[in-house]
C-alpha cells in the first residue's frame, strides 16, 4: 500500500472504532516511518496483547481437544468404527499444536499448566461424546485429574491409548 496515502489520510479520533483496517494500515505506517508521537499507543497496546490471548486461547483449544479424542481413544467399548477418525483428529491437532508451540516457545513452556486447566473441560466433551457408552463415561469418571498420561505423552506422534 502507498505509504503516503495512508500517513496523508485525515486523522480521526475514533478511527479505530470506526474502522479498524484503516486504523490499523495508518498505525503500521506511522511506526515504519517513525512518527512515534502520532501513533495510538493505548490501542495499540491493546491489540498486542489480544494477540497474545489468542495463541494462548488457541493452544488451550488444542489441548482440549488431544485430551477429549485420546480420553475416546482409551475407553470407547462399543466398537473400533469411530476410533479411526479419533485417531486422525489426534494427528492434526498435534501437528497444529506444534505449529502453536514453535511459533510460541512461551507457550510451550506453560504446557504442563495449560494441559491440567483443559483436562476437566475436555473430561465432560469426551463424556458427552460417549453418552451410548456408560461404562465408558464411569471409567473416565475415575480420573478427574490428568493422571491417566501427561503432556509429554499427549504430545508424543506414537501416543495411542487403548493399543
């Protein structure tokens, strides 16, 4: 975009209400051409670490679901037919979880704290998952707490409770 035509635009002071695009292609050239005293630092601030809450969002997501599909995995009884695509669900949320985590070294060092947070949430979406199988739900009742693996396992690409 031309530099110019965005530091030309006419200021407002609700631009950033108004409309955020604008705002936020006016913000990025102030900052490259180094018109500190002009940019919106208030609002800035806030959209950096809105950033920040949705990686840490976007993990925790993640998180939920491994456990969920790997609680599935261990204590589905009825059949083997859903397994398969419990499975690859597990595959890709752990290839996405490395992306989560390379991208954000930080996170990846909280991933013992975000894994025990997710457990009991990903604990009563597996129990609902599995409501045609009560002996399922009962076993998965007996560990309310992530003692059944740990992150480091869930992580793991040959990780595969119930094989």
């Amino acid at each position: 975009m031309n530099e110019q035509i965005v530091l030309s635009a006419p200021v407002r002071d609700d631009d950033y209400d108004v409309d955020f695009s604008a705002w936020a292609l006016r913000q990025a050239a102030l900052i490259r051409a180094g018109h500190f005293d002009q940019i919106d630092v208030e609002n800035i601030s806030e959209e950096i670490e809105s950033l920040s809450r949705r990686e840490r969002h976007s993990a925790q997501k993640r998180l939920r679901t491994l456990i969920e599909h790997l609680l599935k995995l261990k204590f589905f009884t009825l059949s083997d037919e859903p397994k398969r695509g419990w499975r690859v669900t597990v595959i890709k949320t752990r290839l996405n979880l490395d992306t989560t985590f390379g991208e954000n070294p930080s996170l990846f060092a909280q991933r013992d704290l975000l894994f025990g947070h997710e457990w009991s949430a990903a604990s009563r979406v597996a129990k609902a998952g599995l409501a045609d199988d009560p002996l399922a739900i009962a076993q998965i009742d007996m560990f309310p707490l992530p003692t059944l693996f740990d992150v480091n396992e869930a992580l793991d690409p040959d990780f595969f409770p119930g094989d």
